[in-house]
C-alpha cells in the first residue's frame, strides 16, 4: 500500500514538474506585454528626447544665426553712420577753410579802405595847411615877417611828417603784430584738425575692427563714444589755447593806440611852439 502510495506521489511529482514549465509560460505573455510597453514607452520617451533636442539644436542654431544677422545690420549701419561724421568732418573742414579765406580778404580790404580814408584826410589837411601858409604869406608886409612865416611853415611841416611817421610806423606794427598772431593761430588750428581728423578716422577703423571681431554692439557704441568724446575734448583744449590771440590782438592794439596819441601829442605841441614864435613876429 504504501509502496503504492509513494509511486502516486512521485507521480504528481512528476506531473507538477512537467507543468510547471507550462505554469510559468502562461505568465509570460503578459510580462512580454508590460515589457514591450515600457519598451515602446523609453522608445517613445527617447524619441521625444531626441526630437526636443533637435528642436534646440535648430532654436540655438537660428538665435546664433539671427544675432549673425543682427551683428551684420548693426555693424552695417554703424560704420555707415561712422563714415558719414567722418566725411561731415571733412565736408565742414573745408568750409571752415573757405571761410578763413574770406575773413582774411574782408581783412585785407578793411585795412585797403582804412589806409585810403587815413590818405584822405591827410590830403584835406595838407589842403587846408596851404590855404593857411597863402593867407599868412599874404599878411607878412616885412622880410622878417615872411621869414617868420617860412620857419613857421617848415617846422608845422616837420612836425606833420613826424607824426606821419610815427602813425605809420604804429599801424605798420600793429599789423604785422595780427599777421603774425593769426599765421601762428591758423597753423595751430590746422594741427590741431589734422589731429581731430585722424582721431576720428581712428576710431572709426577701430569700430569697423571690433564689429567684424564679433564685440558686444554696447561696447562697439561705447566705445566709439569715448574716441570720438577724447578727440572733441582735446580740439576744444587746442581751440581755447588758440584764442590766446584775442589778448594778444587787444595788446597790440594798446601798443598802437598809446604811440598814436603819443604822436599827437608831440604834434600839437611842436605846433604850439611854432606858433607862439610866429605870433611874436606877426
């Protein structure tokens, strides 16, 4: 009995161990199917990933290519815009220069008419100094009386050409005195724009340098605001040591003034003293 027993227990032994491979068969199928979703879900997952990358492969790529552009307009429009003060500059220069060359014809003709008034008057006077000579020649009745009115002639005469001379020599300074301040003011202020302009072409070449190096358009524009800020302040340094010629000018004309009426003094007193002789005689 029991050997009958043993031999139907190994025999569902059997059994369950020729089933048991069937068992975990029929387990499978739906293991299979939660891997192939999670497998179709780290593809999909994957796929998304890639996808998102791409996408911000291609957004990076279009941004770098839109601040290319960007960089390409602005540097465009900046150099353009850099150029045209440049070549302002330049424009205003030569007007600047022409009308230097008026000033100094207007100059010129201002000192042409002044000189032909001062010959003007000193013919009316040399006139009027005949008329008086005739009328006193005309009352001296006596040798000594017409030698008295030649001394008098002779010496308001010297007199005259003194101060003639004398006004000549004053004006002929004072001039000379201008020239000279105004060439030394002239070749300053050329130095002084020839500097300017080649400041300016500088920082224009050094914007044009730093736009195709690809430098932030804040630093470009910046950085062009201090050159071209340097250069103006450095003119303006030149231009204010410049104007010394003002002072200068008022100096000589002083100068000028002071001998002029120094000159008329001596005159009127030479011709008092003439005169008092000639009245001793007449």
């Amino acid at each position: 009995m029991m050997k009958i027993t043993c031999k139907k227990t190994a025999s569902l032994l059997g059994v369950a161990m020729l089933l048991m491979p069937l068992s975990l068969s029929a387990a499978t199928p739906a293991e299979d199917r939660e891997a192939a979703r999670a497998a179709k879900i780290e593809e999909r997952q994957a796929q998304r990933t890639e996808k998102m990358e791409e996408r911000e492969a291609d957004r990076e790529a279009k941004k770098e290519e839109m601040e290319e552009k960007r960089q390409e307009a602005f540097c465009s429009r900046f150099t353009e815009q850099a150029e045209k003060i440049a070549t302002n500059m330049t424009e205003r220069r030569g007007k600047l220069e022409d009308r230097k060359g008026n000033r100094s014809d207007r100059m010129e003709e201002s000192r042409d008419g002044r000189t032909a008034k001062l010959e003007d008057n000193r013919s009316s006077a040399d006139q009027k100094r005949s008329e008086m000579y005739q009328k006193l020649e005309a009352r001296a009745d006596t040798d000594a009386k017409k030698e008295a009115v030649k001394d008098f002639k002779s010496a308001v005469e010297k007199a005259v050409n003194t101060r003639q001379e004398a006004v000549d020599d004053a004006i002929e300074a004072f001039r000379t005195g201008v020239d000279a301040a105004l060439a030394s003011r002239v070749d300053d202020m050329k130095n002084a724009a020839d500097e300017f302009e080649s400041d300016v072409k500088a920082a224009v070449a050094k914007a044009k340098s730093d736009c195709d190096g690809g430098a932030n358009q804040e630093t470009v524009r910046s950085n062009f605001r201090s050159a071209l800020e340097a250069a103006r302040g450095s003119l303006k340094e030149d231009k204010t040591a410049s104007e010394k010629i003002k002072t200068q000018v008022k100096a000589l004309a002083e100068t000028r003034r002071g001998a002029i009426e120094t000159a008329m003094k001596t005159f009127k007193a030479s011709v008092e003293t003439a005169r008092e002789e000639l009245k001793k005689s007449l």
